[in-house]
C-alpha cells in the first residue's frame, strides 16, 4: 500500500507541474498585455515608465524563465501579492477562501453521496416502479441542467418566493456567529450545488445495483432465506459501489465547476468568487495561484479516490 501510495503521489505532483505551466502559458496566451493591469488609468506613463515597470516585474524576459521564476518562489510559499489587492499576498487570500469552499463543498458532496447512494439502491430495488420513474425523471433532469441555471432557480424559489432560505452571504450581518445561521446560509447553496453530482451518482448507482443483485451469490444469499435487507446491505451494496467510488472522484471537478456559479449568485465568500473577481480583474497572481491551490485538492482527492478503491476491491494488487 506504500508504494502504491507513493507511486500515486509522484503522479499526482507532475500532473500539478503540468497544470501549472499550462495556467502560466495561457494567462501569457490572453488577448491584451499583463502589464494593463498593473497601470492605473489616471495616471499618465511614458515608455520609459512602462519599460522600467516591466523590466521591475519580470515581464520583459523569455516565458521559459518567467515560469520558473515564478516557480521557485511558489515552491517557498510565495505566490506574489495581488494586483487589485497591492497589500495582501496571494497566499493569504487563498486561504482565507479556503475555508468557505471547502465547507460548501463538503456538504454538497456528503449530501450526493448519502441521497444519490439512498437513491440509487431505491431505484435498483424497485425498477420501473413509480419511485423509480420519478427518481430517472430527476436524475435526467438534473444531470441536464446547467450550474448557473439550477442556482437561479433555486435563489428564486426558495429566497424570493417563498422567502424560506436568505439571499446570499455566509453569515447574517450584524449577527454574532453562530452555527444555526451558517447552517441556515448553507443549506441552499449546498442542496443546489449537489444535485448534479446527486443524479450522476444515482444513476450509476441505480445500473450497478442492477448488476449484482442479477448475480449468483445474490440469489443464493436469497434462497438461503437471508432478510432481503442484508442480502442488499451485506452482500450487494459493498459489490455495487466500487463504480460508484470512482465516480464519486471525478464528480469533484464537477463541484469545483459548479461552486463557481454557486458562488457567485449567492455572494459565498469562497474560491469560486475569488477568481470570478480575479478574472474580472484580470489579477494573474491571484488566478494563478487559486488555480493551483484547486489543482492540488483535486488531486490529493483523486489519489484518495484511488486508495479507497483498493481498500474496498481487494482484487486490486497495491504493492
């Protein structure tokens, strides 16, 4: 377990290397010059200005030797100081974002995981029933629906119709903190958040399930006369989610995707809107180094998502 540990991480490093240099060179790859965003439009620079400004940032040397520049002093902690944001490293407001992202992303995924497994085995065990019709109806639906669409609907339904679920914000302001009030700020964009990766992982649940319970040990476990709960809960359900782990991996550049949206229509105060911001803005340091940030816990997820798989399919050799 070890060296597959290891070997897997190894991986996952260059795969983090290769991310980075392909962030860098598109940034560089962008319409417009990087230099923009670092001249204040009310006041005026002559050439000389703007030649001493590049010369100052590195902009004027070959992109080979501004990436490893650049990546030396990430290999320190030192991601640069934001462009919007002159007095705050990058590093820092990464982290500060942190947070917030991970706790949304989090419970949506702990929300998929729980409803799409539940889901799954209801639509397995009773197919073609109504449940089951009614389940595949959700599960197209929202599978088909896109992030952005799914957070303004639900903003509208739930925070200006029926006004059950605020706005937006983690916290009420001018409230103390409190975990009631998180929890009331979260539920929302959590719920909407989770529902695509809900109906993927109910989906291939649902088909798995169906494959097992159509196998041999399976119809004996029954004319043994085992319960039909521990046929299920025993001898089905752990044969049935090794798909499943491996989805469920993947699905987390599909939050990552999806928290963007989320964030940015209800005002969470996350990586999603940070690098809406950075965009907009055009803040390389920032874009940069969130991404990177990103990259890696997709990654360490990833090779998580790999260890577990082994754990639970020990058909797999990890020596």
């Amino acid at each position: 377990m070890l060296r597959y540990s290891l070997r897997r991480l190894l991986i996952g490093v260059g795969m983090l290397l290769a991310l980075s240099v392909l962030i860098f060179v598109m940034l560089r790859l962008t319409p417009g010059d990087p230099i923009d965003a670092y001249i204040d439009p009310n006041i005026p620079m002559s050439s000389s200005d703007l030649a001493e400004l590049r010369a100052t940032l590195g902009l004027d040397q070959p992109l080979p030797v501004q990436y490893f520049a650049w990546l030396r002093e990430a290999l320190t902690g030192n991601l640069g100081y934001s462009i919007k944001r002159p007095d705050q490293p990058v590093l820092g407001l990464v982290v500060s974002r942190v947070g917030p992202t991970v706790l949304l992303m989090g419970s949506a995924i702990a929300i998929a995981i729980v409803a799409g497994i539940a889901t799954g085995i209801i639509g397995a065990v009773r197919r073609n029933s109504i449940a089951d019709l009614s389940l595949s109806v959700f599960a197209v639906t929202g599978i088909s629906s896109p992030p952005f669409l799914s957070a303004l609907v639900g903003l509208y339904l739930f925070s200006v119709y029926f006004n059950w679920m605020p706005s937006g914000g983690m916290l009420t302001p001018g409230r103390e903190f409190s975990v009631a009030d998180l929890l009331h700020h979260l539920i929302l964009p959590a719920a909407l958040l989770a529902v695509a990766q809900t109906a993927l992982i109910m989906r291939y649940m649902r088909a798995s399930m169906l494959e097992v319970l159509n196998q041999d040990y399976v119809r004996t476990a029954r004319a043994k006369g085992v319960l039909e709960f521990w046929v299920i809960a025993k001898h089905a359900l752990r044969n049935a989610l090794l798909p499943v782990i491996t989805l469920i991996g993947s699905t987390i550049g599909l939050a990552i995707g999806g928290a963007i949206f989320i964030e940015s229509v209800f005002n969470w105060p996350g990586m999603g809107l940070l690098m809406v911001d950075a965009v907009e803005g055009r803040d390389y340091p920032v874009i940069m180094g969130s991404t990177l940030v990103i990259g890696a816990c997709v990654i360490v997820v990833n090779i998580l998502t790999d260890l577990a798989y082994a754990v639970v399919d020990p058909r797999i050799k990890v020596g």
